[in-house]
C-alpha cells in the first residue's frame, strides 16, 4: 500500500468523515426535533471539510496508516 499514497489518503478522508458523521448522527439520536436535524445537517459539512483539511495534511493522515501498515 505504500505504493499507493493518494489511495490512503482518499481512505483517510472517507473514514474521517464517516467518523464525524457517525459521531454526530449519535447525539442527533439524543436531541430530538429540528434542533437534531440542523446539528446532523451542519455535521455533513463539518465532516467533508475536516476529512478535506486531514487529506490535504499528508503528515495528519498518511503517517497513521504507514505506521499501521509497517506494523
């Protein structure tokens, strides 16, 4: 895999939104209402704007997965 950079870091990204998403869509099922909606709606941009900070950061991503890889 260390061929293949790019794919680690779209990896990366994917599982960090899915992560932030995920997380969000939790406490969505405690606050229920429109409030709950709008905080599952904002997490959708937060999670696709900080996955696109972490892939744009090579050091933040591709580090973990090298680590984990050359383990």
């Amino acid at each position: 895999m260390n061929k293949y950079p790019h794919l680690l870091m779209s990896a990366d990204m994917f599982l960090h939104a899915v992560l932030i998403i995920a997380i969000v869509y939790l406490i969505n099922l405690t606050v229920v209402g429109w409030l709950g909606s709008l905080i599952l709606f904002c997490s959708v941009f937060a999670g696709v704007g900080l996955a696109y900070y972490s892939g744009e950061n090579e050091n933040v991503g591709l580090r973990v997965f090298r680590r984990f890889l050359k383990e």
